[in-house]
C-alpha cells in the first residue's frame, strides 16, 4: 500500500512507475486469460489525444503567464503528462491498436481542438490564466472521469490499473490547482 | 386549438399535410406499383410453344381480349408469366378460346424452374374460368396435359390478380417515427461504459441510452417512437448552428427493403435482436467515398444534394439521409471495428460474406435550420463525417411481423406495420 502511493506521488511529478508485477502473478492464480475489451481501446484511444492536447496546453504556459506558481504547475504537470502518456503508449502497443485518434476533428468534452488552443494562445497575462486554468480544469475533470468508468467497466487487469493510476493523479492534480486559489 | 379562426386552422392543415407529404418521401414514387390490374398484365410471358407467329404468348397478357396464345398441337404445354417479384394472389381468370384445356395445373415458383401445383383441374370445360387459387410467387405457370380439341390449348387472357387490397402501395417498407429524446457525450457501441468518451450524441427512440445501455436495459425502458413498441436506440452527432445545438423535427427511421433485386427482397430476414449498425463515417476528413450521408433540403429539391452542408432557401428545412447496410454476416451482432458484420449489397445482391438480407435502414432527419452552411458543424466535424447509430431491440414478434407482411411482399406499411 504505501509502495502504491509513494508510486502514485512519483506519477504526479516524475516519470513515473512500471507496471506492478503482481498484476500479472493474480491473472495467473485465478486462472482467467485476460483480455482487452472495447471499453478498455475506448478508453486508451481517449486518453492519449487528450494527454497529447493537454501537452500542448501546458507549453503555452511559461511564455504567456506572468505567475511563477502556475508556471511551476504547468511544468510539473507537463513532466507528468509526458510520463503518463508514455505508460499508455506502451499499452497501446500491447493492445495492438494503431496510432490513430477516433476523435480527430470531433468536439470532445475537456478536449481543446485547434482552434480552442489558438484563441487560447492569443491571450496572456491575467487573462491567460484564467482561460488556461478553465481550460485544464475541464481537461483534468474529464480524465479522471472517464478513467473512473474504466476502472469499473473496463476489461483487462493492465488498463484498469493504469486508469485507477490516472484517477488518483487527477485528483492530486486538481488538489494542486485548486490551491492556486 | 378549438378558438383559432378558420384560416388559422387551414394553415395548421396544410402545415400538417406538408409534414406527412414530406415524410413519404423515403421512396422514389416512379417505382411504386398499382395493385389495381392484374399483375400479370404487361409482365414477361413464356410459353411452351406458338402456333405461329400470330399467337405468342404476349398476347394472353395484354390486356387485349381480341389478341391470343395458341400452342402447338401436343400434350402437355404451358405458358407462364414473370410478376417481377415474390407476390401473394388470389385469383388466376382463364379466358380460353374453343381450343381449351380439359386437364391442367397452376403453379407457381420463385424461380421460374422448379414449380408447386396450387390447382388441379381434370375436367374443365373452357370457357371464361375464375379460379379462386392462393399462392405466391415470382412465376404463375399454366400447365396442361389434356386438350379438349385436336388443335392445341389457345387462351384469350390469362390473369393473375392480387391477394393486396387495392390501392396498397407496392413498396417494400415500413417506419418508425422517434423524435429527440436527449443528449450525452456517450455512444454506447464504440465507448461502451465509458460515460463522456464521445463527441455530443443526439439520441432518438430509447429514452434510457446512455454509455452502459445494453441489449437488457433497452428492452427494460420506454421509448418515445411512433410505435411505442419500438424501444431501439438510434444516436447522431449534434449539430450545431453557431454554436448552439439545434434538434431535428423531422425524425423518421424508414425500413425498406430495396437496393437488391426483387426476388432476394422475398427472402429478407428479421433484424436480429440486440443488432449493432453504425453506418456513415464519423472520421471523414473530405466529402469523399468513405462518407455515405447526404444533405438536402425539404421542399427545395432544386438544392439537389450533396454529402457536406448545402445552402437550403429561407422557410426550407436542412435534411440529413443516412442509408444503413443491409447485408449480414449471420453471426454477430457486433464486431470489433462495429463495422464488419454488416456490408452495402454488391450488383443488387448480398455478397457471400455477409448473405443474409436484412430490412435497409433508412434515417431521414429534418433540421429546422436554412441558410449559410458555415455556420452549422457536427459535434463530429464537418457535414460530411455524418453517421448514424442503431442498436435494434425491437420486440422480435414485432419485428418479425413487419418483415412478413411488409418487406417480403412489397408492400408500403405505416409505423403499425399495416398498409
């Protein structure tokens, strides 16, 4: 337990963590092949391009806004988020899923799309922020909610795992924004 | 309602019978049929022989009471008729000239070789004959063994009529009318239990759908379709009208069978309960061949149409046509891209991959948007990336009812699946 959650802090703010070995060992002892299920694709193939979007949000950070708080969020969250999507790009190639974004060009719930970010981009100072902080909010809500459904519904041991990782994350993650207030 | 002035009332109508007007559109009505002559009048005839050149077997399915079919001398001969379809009749009338039949059969097929005997006749005496004979068919075959003459068996008209009342429309089809009901970011086939994992989904029919909709829960909840009956899902991206999402008013789910030929719409299938179909392509990135929708304007044909947006005139509503695959694989219900189960027919028939005909699934929803298309996107992008989602939970009784009494025999039913 405190192996987990030493874990789960180094997700927030490093690279991260293997996957638990002892997942593997419960497949085995229960005797159950685990397999992927669309709900678990379906939850992959969402979080990259937002963890990818996101990416791109947080790189506007340190040249539009004048508060060395929510720039050193920004960087830390990046660093996060460059962690996390690496561990669901492995997955994804376990998984044998392509590299392709079903939601391309679709307007998803806390996803910013092209344009979203350019008239984010447009703004700086104060009210930078505050577009940012709405913005990423709605990014780490949607997440976290998404990842909790696939903690319940989703297939293989190897996803719901990653997606409780993600959710405790995300509430670290909006603790931290939150005490930006 | 009961204190508007007349002309008020007048207006209502109309707007009403421009409504109605509108929603019989699904179909071509060029390729409607009358049940009203006999439906052997006019259709392809064969015969076993002429007499001569004067008596082809044309001539006793003209219509013309002065024009016959006279076979050559000899047992046995016939003449059969192709009615085009798979059609159920209830009368043959045989107008013999004096070189009539004492002994012969009627048959039909579905063919045109092999045949079944639905009549049996060993001492017939010419004349004008009204058989009362049920059966139904692609092909009525006179068959006779035995003439009465030395001559050869000669008819003057032979009629096969309809076991349709009249003015039953000869259109393979029948409806659900399933206004909006709600909207979710959930698509519960491609984002199964993953609530908010999809763009913005308007649903029709079910009012329950949401990310962990299943076959059970569907069939548990009620729907707001015309028939009630019907608790199917069906789902589209939202459209947006400067932002603001806008609900079609117009939302009718037509099931026809047609897009094959007319004997292999004889042998449709139910669709299967618990049926996943996605059709259109969400993931379009041009008005391209791997998008299907189209886009038109009601009463304003002039727009013509087309697969992104169009410019529909003021007073006009923007109109979205979505044609579902028709041919199944036979085995399941869903598939891992959700689209390989079923597949469009190829040269009017299902291709051996998926060979088992189901009713086509038709969307036609009407926006009550005109004007600019720039302002208007999906919740998926562009006109173009248009698509449709359908989980089917009719009842199967019900299902199965409008199929045998709708789309196997070609005939133009209402949402109760009557004509």
């Amino acid at each position: 337990m405190r192996a987990a959650t030493l874990c789960l802090a180094l997700i927030l703010l490093t690279a991260g963590c293997a996957e638990p070995a002892t997942q593997v060992a419960a497949q085995h002892h229960h005797g159950v092949a685990a397999t992927f299920s669309a709900t678990d694709a379906g939850w992959l193939q969402l979080m990259i391009p937002m963890d990818e979007q996101a990416l791109k949000l947080l790189a506007l950070v340190p040249s539009r806004s004048k508060n060395p708080a929510l720039v050193a969020l920004a960087a830390a969250l990046a660093t996060a988020h460059r962690a996390e999507l690496g561990r669901l790009r492995d997955l994804r190639t376990r998984m044998a899923l392509g590299d392709t974004n079903p939601h391309e060009g679709h307007t998803m719930p806390g996803m910013l799309n092209a344009d979203g970010l350019q008239t984010v981009a447009r703004n700086s100072g104060p009210a930078f922020d505050a577009l940012f902080r709405t913005h990423l909010k709605a990014h780490l809500d949607q997440s976290a909610q998404v990842s909790r459904s696939e903690e319940t519904a989703g297939g293989h041991p190897s996803a719901r795992t990653l997606a409780a990782a993600l959710t405790k994350s995300r509430a670290d993650q909006l603790t931290a924004l939150g005490r930006l207030d | 309602m009961s204190h508007a002035p007349p002309v008020s009332r007048l207006l209502v109508l109309a707007a009403v019978l421009i409504t109605l007007f509108g929603l019989t559109e699904a179909v071509d009505p060029s390729t409607a049929r009358s049940a009203d002559t006999p439906i052997s009048q006019g259709r392809p005839a064969l015969a076993s022989s002429v007499e001569n050149g004067g008596t082809p077997a044309l001539a006793a399915v003209d219509g013309n009471p002065g024009t016959r079919w006279s076979s050559a001398a000899a047992d046995p001969q016939w003449l059969q008729v192709d009615l085009g379809s798979s059609v159920s009749f209830n009368q043959v009338v045989l107008t013999w000239e004096a070189a009539y039949a004492t002994a012969f059969q009627i048959q039909t097929s579905a063919n045109g070789t092999s045949w079944t005997t639905v009549h049996t006749t060993t001492n017939a005496t010419g004349g004008n004959q009204t058989l009362n004979v049920s059966g139904t068919g692609q092909y009525v075959r006179l068959y006779a063994t035995a003439r009465a003459t030395q001559w050869g068996v000669s008819l003057w008209e032979f009629q096969v009529l309809s076991a349709l009342p009249p003015n039953v429309v000869r259109v393979a089809e029948f409806l659900a009318d399933c206004p909006f009901t709600h909207r979710l970011p959930d698509d519960p086939i491609i984002f199964p239990g993953l609530p908010g994992a999809s763009h913005m989904h308007s649903f029709f029919g079910n009012t329950s759908t949401n990310a962990s909709s299943t076959l059970q829960s569907l069939q548990n909840a009620p729907s707001n379709c015309n028939p009630t009956t019907d608790v199917s899902s069906y789902w589209v991206p939202t459209l947006y009208n400067n932002g603001v999402a806008v609900e079609p008013t117009g939302t009718t789910f037509y099931y026809l069978g047609e897009g094959v030929r007319d004997d292999l719409i004889a042998q449709t299938q139910p669709l299967p309960l618990g049926l996943r179909i996605v059709a259109g392509n969400a993931k379009a990135t041009a008005p391209d061949a791997t998008s299907n929708a189209r886009w038109s304007c009601l009463h304003a044909g002039e727009v013509g149409s087309s697969k992104n947006f169009v410019n529909c005139p003021a007073g006009t509503m923007l109109e979205s046509y979505l044609d579902f695959p028709q041919c199944w694989n036979g085995v399941d219900l869903d598939s891992a891209d959700h689209k390989s189960h079923m597949a469009y027919p190829v040269a009017a028939a299902c291709p051996a991959s998926h060979p088992v005909m189901v009713p086509k699934l038709r969307q036609v929803l009407r926006y009550p948007v005109s004007g600019d298309p720039s302002h208007f996107a999906l919740a998926s992008g562009p006109g173009y990336t248009m698509h449709g989602d359908f989980f089917n939970a009719w009842p199967v009784a019900e299902m199965e009812r409008r199929v045998r009494d709708c789309i196997r025999p070609i005939i133009k039913c209402g949402a109760d699946g009557h004509p």
